[in-house]
C-alpha cells in the first residue's frame, strides 16, 4: 500500500517559487495499479519521486506498507534504500559497462547484510525470466533492443522483491507496436506478482488499459479520481473531458430540468440546437454549462428511420481521415465542428450531407 497526505512541493527559482505539488493526497491500494496521469508539468513525476525518497517535500506524509518514510511534520526522512521500492526511469538508467547479469545484480549486492553469491545468482535469473530474457545474461546491456532493456530495467527494479513498484513514464522511448506489447506484458506481470504499483505516464491510452485506478493532474492538484471507466465515461469538468480521450465539447445554457427513471433530463441550448442530457441531480434553469460528447457515441441517421428527433443535427462532411478501423470526420454544424468516428464502410465525402444524432445518456454536462 501507499498512503499520501497533505503532500506539498515548492521549487525556487530566483526570487520567485513554483508550487510543482499541491495538497496531494491519496491512497494506493495493496496490489493495485495506480496512475498518476497528466500532462508535462502536472506534478506526477515530482509525486513519484518524493514516495522513491529522490526529493524532499516541503509539507506532507507518505507511506509505503506500514512504515512512514516521509513525515514533515515530525521530521522524518526514511533514505531512498531503506524503502523497499523498486522504480524503473524513462532512461532506464541501465549501466552501459556492465553486462545483463550485473545490472540485476547490482541492488542486490548493496544490500546489508550481504546475501550469499549462489543467492544472488538464483535471484538474477528468475528476475530474468519474469521478464522473459532467460538465457541472455551474460550479453552485454548495449547490446539490447530498447524493448529488451526496458525488460532489464523492470528485472531490475523486480529483483529485490519490493513492497512497491514506481514506473516513471517507462514505456514512452519505445515505438507504438513495441511500446502496445510491453503495455500488455507489464499489466499482466504486476497483475501476476501482485505488487503495488504507482505509474506515472502522459498517454491516455496506457493509463486506460493498464491502472484499476486514474488520478489526472494539473497544475499539481489531483483534478479527478476514479477507474478508468468513470475517468472516460463520467469527467467532472472540462479538462478531465478534452485531456482523456477525444471529445466534442459544446458551451450552453440550461433550459430547463425534469425528473425520470434515471435521474433529471435536462434541456441544454446550445450553437448546434436543443441539447437534451441525462443528470444525476437538477441543474438551476439558465446555468452556463459545457456538454461533452465522444465522437463514438454520435451516430449518422436516415432521414426516413423514423426515429426520434430528439439530439438530431444535421451538418456537412468538412474533413474526413482515414485511419485503418475507421473514418474519423469533421462534420460542420452551424458554427461548430462536430468530430465524428464512422464505420470505414460508410465512405463520407468532403462536401455531403449528414444527420447525426446522440443519446442523451452519452450527453455528459460538465461545470462552467
């Protein structure tokens, strides 16, 4: 497990102070995955380093198992190699002089009192086979692939059987099919050690497939908490809605609330028409709101479906992108450019006609 309160960091620059952290708190559960994600300067990187003991707070308390490694207040500072953490870097800090084998070994080898050589050895080379590089412990480091060094980092952060696992952005040097592989490959073999894990990363994409938990930084406050579902599905504000995934997002005033079987259904104006949102509580009549809307939940109608008209707009094809799986498009409604994700079969020209409509369920309404 690890426990933060209260955490607060403050770099100097000058005459003036940047506050990198801001009142962070929140807990990791033992044996979970655990994301900070965020964009550059958010905050995260600092956060993981002060529970690695790299950096000093200015104010908090962290935790690490049972044991207090950082407390402000009462003047603790447990050192770096008495917290029983692994961490591996975006670098991957791997010793170029060394071969496979002592680049394991090394955290090993400090430890005290000393462990014995053939325990070493047995702890080396199952370090290296969770990690699936058996048998190649005797090459030398730079001699590795970047996914195969990146496998060394993780053996080696691995090896010391820690309580806690910290990964600092570890997959971002890798190329999209090697970096998707290890994206799998590390979900399952944390999954399969159980080992508590707080990863720090930019991409929305890594922190969706691979955490049972998300908290999205900015600005070096926690903006919102929760599993990847509620982090995609059900964004608090504005941020959380345009940084996670791609959205529309489209200012408006409230018309207008009424009670149903799955909450209020609220009546949203808006510059594409009447918006109609499923709300879990009423909202006050002529509210300033933003409603946010995934381009997969907006969907292309037949004029004669017969279907309701309720959240049907109808706009012109501006931009289409062909990406493999399907056609992304910009669509042109009134003032607004509306993103769309269709089916590749469907084959929309620059210049057509096309009615969209959205449920209200995937009508998110946002704050401000």
């Amino acid at each position: 497990m690890i426990r933060i309160d209260g955490l607060s960091v403050a770099f100097e620059g000058g005459s003036q102070s940047h506050l990198a952290v801001d009142d962070v708190s929140l807990e990791v559960r033992s044996g979970h995955f655990y994301t900070l994600l965020g964009p550059s300067g958010c905050g995260k990187t600092t956060t993981l380093r002060c529970v690695a003991g790299l950096h000093r707070p200015n104010v908090g308390r962290i935790s690490v198992g049972l044991r207090t490694v950082v407390d402000t207040w009462a003047g603790t500072f447990v050192p770096p190699h008495e917290r029983l953490i692994g961490m591996v870097f975006q670098s991957y800090a791997i010793w170029p002089h060394m071969n496979v084998f002592e680049n394991v070994a090394f955290p090993l080898r400090r430890l005290r009192p000393r462990l014995p050589r053939k325990e070493i050895h047995r702890r080396v080379l199952d370090s290296l086979a969770l990690v699936k590089l058996e048998g190649l412990h005797e090459r030398a480091a730079t001699d590795l692939s970047g996914g195969q060094q990146q496998r060394l980092a993780l053996a080696r952060a691995l090896v010391g059987e820690p309580q806690v696992l910290l990964l600092d952005e570890p997959l971002s040097n890798l190329d999209a099919k090697l970096r998707e592989e290890m994206r799998q490959e590390l979900k399952a073999l944390t999954r399969r050690l159980q080992v508590t894990t707080l990863f720090v990363t930019h991409e929305q994409v890594e922190a969706l497939t691979m955490s049972d938990r998300i908290a999205v930084m900015k600005a070096g406050r926690i903006i919102q908490e929760g599993s990847p579902s509620e982090i995609y599905r059900s964004p608090r504000d504005r941020f959380v809605a345009d940084f996670v995934g791609r959205t529309n997002l489209l200012s408006g005033r409230i018309r207008g609330s009424e009670q149903d079987s799955m909450g209020y259904r609220t009546a949203v104006d808006t510059d594409i028409g009447l918006i109609i949102c499923h709300s879990a509580d009423r909202l006050e009549d002529s509210g300033v709101v933003t409603i946010a809307v995934r381009p997969e939940n907006i969907v292309p109608v037949d004029d004669e479906a017969g279907i309701s008209e309720i959240n049907t707009v109808t706009g012109e094809v501006a931009q289409v992108s062909y990406i493999g799986n399907l056609m992304e498009c910009a669509v042109s409604v009134g003032n607004q450019l509306i993103k769309v994700q269709l089916h590749p079969a469907l084959s929309p020209q620059p210049g057509t006609g096309l009615r969209l409509r959205v449920d209200p369920s995937d009508c998110q309404i946002l704050a401000g």
